[in-house]
C-alpha cells in the first residue's frame, strides 16, 4: 500500500467527520501543492527525522513522507489519529503520538526509535501556541534540531525575523536571532486554509548559527528584553531601572559599560547590543 492508494484529503475529512476545532487552533491546509512547497524547504528530507506538531488529517505529513522523510507526529486532538494511523500503514514512515507538543521531549521521543540521523522540525503550528513552542525549542539544551520549517500567523512571523527598528521588532526576534538565522519563505493567504483564519499566515525557514556563534545566556536575555519590550516607547534608562536594581546596579553604570546611549528606546537596539548588556549584567553576579 502507498500514499497514492488513501483517500484524498477531503474525503478522509468526510469519511472520519472530522472539523475543525477552533479552540485548539485549527486550520487545514488541503492544498498539496503548498504542502509540498513547505516540505521541500526543508530538503533533502531522505532518511531524516521529521518532528511535526499538529498534523491534523496528515496532509504535510503525506508531503515530508513524499520527500523521504522519517515523521514523529504530534497530535492533541484524538479524532485525527485514525486517519494519521493509514498513513503510517500504507507507509512504515509515520509513527504517531497522542500527545501535547509543548510538553513531548522531541529528542527523546527519537531516541526511543533508536534514530541517530538529524532531526528537523516541520510543521503548520497551532496559531494559539507556536510562539511558545518555538521559545521552548530554541532554549533546548542541547539544540537537538538542524532545521526548521515552521508555519505561523503572518504577524508572527514578522516578528521573529525583524530588524531594529523595524515595527515588529521585539523580544521574539532577539531570541531566535540569538540562536537562529531566519527568513520568510513565503505566505499564504487565509483564503488557502479550511476553514479559513481570519488572518493570513507565513512560513518561516530557521538555520541554527554555528555552535560558537549562539548566545548561550537565554533566560536572562528573555529577562532582559522583557523588561525593555514591556515599556518600549520609554527610553532604556527608564524601562530598564526595574532589573538594573535587581542585580545591584544602575541603568547608566550598566548601559555605559556597553557604550548605549540610555535614551535610545528598545526598537532600535540591535541584537548584539542586547548581548552585551546581558553579559554585563552577568558580570556584576560574579
């Protein structure tokens, strides 16, 4: 049995009576061209592992199959396993978890299968908890993937790959800036999706910087730009007097041992600066 033998994605709705439900997020993406698409940016895919959150009916995930992939499907929502359970049998390339992805350990799950190839992430995010997941995936110690191929709402995206003084700058973007190169590789437009969102969405392609290239210190960088993003029409001297106080020093001492001019106001601090007034701060806890 193959792929070209099940049932189209359309009908595997109607023969299971499956919709979907709003409140976890869910949009379909029927559409096996743009499907395809997605795949192939993460090319080659043969034998890789392949992590997907949220698979829905399994249309990407009949596209990362197509291309050669290895798929660990992660799937909250009961009423799709059946419809993914034909596709790991007329396959061998599936197996399927019950589970949430916020909380699924995706390197040890592949460990479980004895996988030692090089894991990637691809997947159309849920819209109510991508920006978690891709928080938890970027703080990973170790960074288990190589890539990843991630669908998000369009302004999301926007944000994860801003430049200061961009309007959509902000913490997102710092952090996996931090971590990541990230592009836009296309959108699609809301009219694409069954039912459609009410906004349109982007895909977003994230490369992992070289080892020593990644800034190490996330959870006070995350500290940090939390507290100048929270204020971040102030000036820095003003949003960043909270945390300044906290580690036992001021915002002037702080931002002149970086050489940043404390009136500048968040949006327009580049990402290395941010960097710098993080290792600063960690230098006063030694």
């Amino acid at each position: 049995m193959s792929l070209d033998n099940l049932p189209s994605l359309e009908d595997t709705l109607k023969i299971h009576g499956l919709r979907a439900n709003k409140t976890l997020g869910q949009h379909f993406l029927l559409d096996l061209n743009i499907t395809d698409k997605i795949a192939r940016l993460a090319a080659p895919l043969k034998d890789v592992n392949v992590a997907e959150i949220g698979p829905g009916p399994g249309g990407l995930t009949r596209a990362i199959i197509q291309n050669g992939g290895n798929v660990l499907a992660i799937e909250m929502d009961e009423r799709f396993l059946h419809p993914l359970d034909d596709i790991a049998k007329a396959t061998g390339q599936l197996r399927v978890l019950n589970g949430n992805g916020l909380k699924v350990h995706i390197a040890e799950e592949f460990a479980k299968d004895n996988a030692n190839s090089e894991i990637k992430i691809i997947s159309n995010l849920p819209y109510n908890v991508g920006t978690r997941m891709l928080i938890n995936w970027l703080t990973a110690d170790p960074l288990f993937w190589s890539q990843a191929v991630l669908m998000f709402q369009k302004e999301v995206a926007e944000r994860i790959v801003a430049s200061a003084g961009d309007d959509a700058y902000g913490r997102l973007a710092i952090l996996t800036q931090s971590v990541c190169s990230a592009h836009i590789a296309f959108e699609v437009p809301a009219k694409d999706f069954t039912p459609p969102p009410k906004v349109d969405s982007a895909v977003v392609v994230l490369d992992p910087l070289p080892p020593e290239a990644r800034f190490t210190n996330l959870k006070l960088l995350g500290e940090v730009t939390m507290a100048a993003f929270g204020q971040r029409r102030k000036m820095l001297r003003v949003s960043l007097k909270s945390i300044a106080k906290k580690y036992s020093t001021t915002p002037a001492d702080w931002l002149g041992a970086c050489n940043i001019d404390p009136q500048k106001r968040p949006e327009t601090v580049s990402v290395a600066d941010f960097q710098k007034l993080v290792l600063a701060l960690n230098q006063t806890r030694i």
